[in-house]
C-alpha cells in the first residue's frame, strides 16, 4: 500500500527567530530573512530525522487500500479530522463512528471499531483515501529539542555556503540530541 504525505498547514517552529536572534548574538535585523529560512529548515530536518512532529501540523495522507490497520507515520497525532474514499469519481466521507485512533509512542494505528467494515464500494485508483489529521507538538523534550535546533541554526548560520544541513546537524552535536529521541523504523 503506497502512502503519500501531504503537509497542509505548517506550524510555528518550537525555536522562534527572536530566541535564535538571541542564541546567535545577532542584534540586527539584516539577516532576518536568512535566520528565519534556517530556523524553518532545521525543524523540518529536525523532525524528519526523529520521525516526530515539533510542531502541531495539519496533514493530509492518501493511500490506495482500505487494511485492518492503518499507520500513521507521524507522531505525536493528535486527531484524525476527516476519512473519506473515492467512490464514483466523487470524495466522501467514513463516519467517525467506523473506526478510532489508537496512539502509541512510535506510530498511530487507525482501527475500525467492533462489527464495522471499511467501504467496499471505492473506485480502483492510486490515491483514492484521504486521511486528514493533525500532530501534536512533541513536548516531552522541548527544552532539548529547541537547543538541538539552536546547535544546528547556530552551525549553518556560522558556515553558511560551505556545508550541508545533514553535515551541519553531526559536526554541531545536534544530532547527538535528535538521536535520543529518533524513532526507528523497521
């Protein structure tokens, strides 16, 4: 079953300009622009790399199949907004009383409730579920969280031009912070 992510709404970063300004011992405002680009880079590498959200995101996920379960890669998930299927070309909506979320520490499972079933009547296309949720801000690291992306900020910052952000996140130690708290995937 292919599963295709979609962000929709992109939350604040945990780590503002103003705090990364500050980490940075930046007081002017020339690069402002530069600065916010970083911070919204190292967060998305940040979370991509431990496979958890820092900030309360909207996303949109489709797949091809209805499966007794279905895992959400993105974690912490904080509710599923809508389900809904192709069927006739048109999109439409599972009630929420077929299936519930069941939240773990690495993943989220959609399950369907007792004696229900997932429609049957879907067209045969790629991508004919939409799954609509949202993330929670992952909080019980914040504080560790927000200076593995300061660490990281602060190296491209300082060697803008001359490495990469994967580069960056080992030479700075922030992936020594991320790794504690990074979901592995089997």
């Amino acid at each position: 079953m292919s599963q295709f992510y979609e962000l929709t709404a992109p939350a604040v970063s945990p780590l503002s300009v103003a705090d990364a300004k500050t980490y940075l011992k930046v007081t002017t405002t020339a690069d402002d622009t530069l600065i916010t680009s970083l911070v919204d880079v190292v967060t998305q590498y940040g979370e991509k790399y431990t496979g958890r959200e820092f900030r309360a995101n909207a996303w949109k996920l489709t797949i091809d199949d209805f499966a007794d379960r279905i895992e959400i890669c993105k974690n912490p998930v904080a509710s599923i907004t809508s389900i809904k299927y192709t069927v006739s070309g048109v999109l439409t909506d599972i009630l929420s009383s077929v299936y519930y979320l069941k939240k773990t520490t690495q993943a989220a499972l959609i399950l369907l409730k007792e004696n229900q079933s997932w429609p049957e009547d879907l067209d045969d296309i790629e991508a004919g579920i939409e799954i609509v949720f949202v993330t929670a801000a992952y909080s019980l690291a914040s504080s560790q969280i927000s200076h593995a992306l300061k660490r990281h900020l602060s190296y491209l910052y300082m060697n803008r031009g001359d490495c990469d952000i994967k580069d960056a996140g080992k030479k700075s130690g922030a992936h020594d912070i991320y790794d504690q708290f990074r979901i592995s995937r089997v």
